[in-house]
C-alpha cells in the first residue's frame, strides 16, 4: 500500500475563488451556515473537534454560534449532555469539550507534556513525588466514596487526613494530568463556575483515558486535518503542541490519501485528505458561503490557525481580532472573514458589535444586527445575574489556587 503522506506529494494551486469557497465550505461543515447547523452539543463538539473552554462564556458561545436555537446550548447544563461530552487538558495544555472518544485520544496525545509540568510544580514545590502520590491515592478514596466534590471541600478532607494543602494540590492537578480525575462545571449559567473534581471511572465510564499514546495521536491528528485541511504542518504543530516529526508520523500512518495544496493566503504547502478535496470540488456553488456568524472567544475554528491565518484576516491587523497575550476575540464573520469583534454588554444585557471599516455593505450591516439580536437572545437564556464564578486567568489552565513553587 502507498504511504498516505509523504514529501513528495503533487501540489494542487488554488485560486483566490477557489481558496476562499474552500474555507467557507470547512466553515460550513461545522455548522458555521444558517443551513448547516446542529441540533445537539455532541455533534458540534464533534464536528469542530471540540468547545474552547479555557474562558467560562466560550463553550456556549460556540454552541450557540453551531446551533439554531437556544435549547442546544442550554442543553450544555444538562446531565444527559454532560454525560456525552468531557472537558479535558490537552492541545497546548488548554481546556476542550470533546465527545469521549476525541477527549480519550486528545488527553492521552498530550499528556507526556503535561504530565510533565505536573512533576516538575512538585519538585518546585519542594515536595516528595512519593507523598504526592500517596495523596492522590487518598483523594481517589475520598472521591469514590463521595462523588464529585468541590476542590475547596477536597482540600479541608485531605487535611482531616494530616495531608497539607500543596500536597493536596500538587495531588489533584498529578492525579488529572494523569487522567484519574476529571473535571467538571456544575454551574447552569454560562457565567458562572461551579468547579468540581470526580473519578472518572464514575463520571466517565465509557472514556478510555489510557489510549496508546501513538494510537492516540493518529487518531487526533487524523480528525485535525479532516475537520480543518487545508493545513499547513506549522498549523497543526502550533495547534497540537506535538512535535513535526510526530504529526508526519500520525499522518503517514494513515490509510487516507493526504494531498497538497496551495492557497491565496498561503504558498506554503498545506496538507487535506484527498477525499474531502474531492467532495469540496463535487460540491455545489452555494455552498461556498458561509453568511454571518458570530464566533465565541477563542473559538476553534480560528484558534485551528497560525501561519494561515490570513485565510479569515486577508490584510486586516491582526490586533483587531486579537488580544495583546494572542487570544483569539469574539469575532463577527462575513463569509468567513473577520469584519469586526462583538461583546456581551452586562449592564444592557445585550450583545455590541464594533465593526471594521470599509468591511462590510448596508446588507451586511442588516443581518449582522439580525444575528446579533439572536445571540443576545441566547446569551440572556444561560445568563445568571448572582455572582459569577471566577475565571481562570491564564489561558488554558485551570485556575487552581497557587501553591508555593506552583506555576
């Protein structure tokens, strides 16, 4: 059988028309298009390769922007949704919501990198990897006799059991970089957190977070370039944080023909299974738009990106859809380009659009203001106006309470 991806693969130009209506046609087959929207969290989970969740507003806003009513994502505060779809570490050490199987494959590719870091807070905090783990053995006690607790309440128990608040800490961030525990937000706002930690055996039971390490990232980076070529390799390196050499590998070990090409935005060569090259030429002209979409903060399908980005910017500053540490803002796309940010305005209760100039039509103007009046609409449904919870500060990072020598 010939090798699914080698240096020597035929180069296929596309042009600016050609290049722009096959990113709107990936866009679309993520449920960026009003015709092409999902009806359940699961599935858009799937078919964007997971929900941003290092900020508390993002996966609903994802959902929200994938779906065509409110109820898809409210349904993100249900027991039957929570149940199908598990937030987890993993590319570039920050928060995804994924269906089981691409949560088990996306933890267990990376988690030599992260696990990593977790053995190295422990000898910053100066403390045995031994007594570490004897905590995480007695935090995994704790948990199956009482189910998912409140990391707090993790902390006060353990210390009933002479373990010191780092140890306790040091255990808990160990045990779920390992994939014993897992993590889960029982708020029912989109706005608020409610941090808990369970077994994940019992949270779980169907996520197999032990996968082969090499099985695993074949089976990420083959969903990578499925749901997002064209891509170059420096793309999905800057989105994986695995290494070159082990995405070359996942993608030869494949048994789907990977094919080539350039773009408007790119003469860098950029990698797509042959397939879905056949299946965008196949399809019909319509489906080389997107429309309007309103995308979440750090949402995946621009965070997928990094040396092609200019396939949604063309020449716009990257600082207008940026922030200063490289977060990806909550953006307004026109056929997938970005043409301005949005923001929930609190105090109003609505959704504000600041729009770049010379961007957009009157037409585009009207079904902007359409689709912003909608998200509002969405956004005040998971809304909460107690307290909210806190948001983690540093991106991808849950925001566990420091320990000394704690990054």
């Amino acid at each position: 059988m010939p090798t699914a991806f080698s240096s020597e693969l035929t180069i296929h130009s596309l042009d600016d028309a050609a290049s722009r209506g096959l990113w709107n046609w990936t866009l679309r087959r993520q449920g960026l298009a009003d015709d092409t929207r999902f009806d359940s969290v699961e599935m858009i989970a799937r078919a964007s390769l997971g929900l941003h969740a290092a900020r508390l507003p993002s996966p609903f806003a994802t959902v929200a922007a994938r779906s065509a009513g409110a109820d898809v994502a409210t349904s993100l505060f249900t027991q039957p949704t929570r149940e199908r779809v598990m937030t987890v570490r993993c590319m570039r050490k920050t928060l995804h919501t994924l269906p089981l199987e691409l949560a088990s494959a996306a933890h267990a590719a990376t988690r030599h990198y992260r696990e990593r870091d977790a053995l190295r807070a422990v000898v910053n905090g100066q403390e045995h990897l031994a007594d570490v783990e004897a905590a995480g053995e007695e935090l995994a006690v704790l948990l199956d006799a009482h189910g998912p607790l409140h990391h707090r309440e993790i902390e006060g128990r353990l210390a009933r059991r002479a373990i010191s608040t780092p140890q306790a800490r040091l255990a808990l961030k160990l045990s779920w970089e390992r994939g014993g525990i897992a993590y889960l937000n029982a708020s029912d706002a989109w706005n608020r957190e409610l941090r808990t930690f369970a077994l994940t055996k019992q949270a779980y039971p169907e996520a197999d977070l032990g996968l082969d390490r090499q099985q695993a990232t074949a089976l990420l980076i083959e969903t990578y370039f499925d749901r997002y070529g064209p891509a170059s390799l420096a793309d999905a390196v800057w989105w994986s944080a695995l290494s070159r050499a082990a995405i070359t590998a996942a993608l030869a070990a494949g048994t789907r023909e990977v094919v080539a090409v350039t773009t408007s935005w790119s003469d860098q060569p950029q990698y797509m299974f042959a397939d879905r090259l056949d299946e965008f030429l196949a399809a019909e002209p319509d489906s080389h738009r997107s429309g309007v979409n309103f995308l979440a903060h750090e949402d995946v399908a621009l965070k997928a990106y990094f040396e092609t980005r200019p396939r949604y910017l063309t020449d716009l500053p990257a600082r207008r859809a940026f922030n200063q540490i490289g977060e990806v803002l909550p953006t307004v796309l026109h056929d997938g380009q970005v043409i301005g940010t949005w923001a929930w305005d609190e105090a109003g209760r609505r959704v504000t659009t600041n729009l770049a100039r010379g961007r957009t039509t009157p037409q585009i103007r009207t079904a902007t203001k359409a689709h912003a009046d909608r998200l509002t609409r969405v956004l005040r449904q998971g809304w909460t106006s107690s307290r909210p919870g806190r948001t983690p500060t540093i991106p991808g990072q849950l925001d566990l309470p420091a320990s000394p020598g704690q990054a």
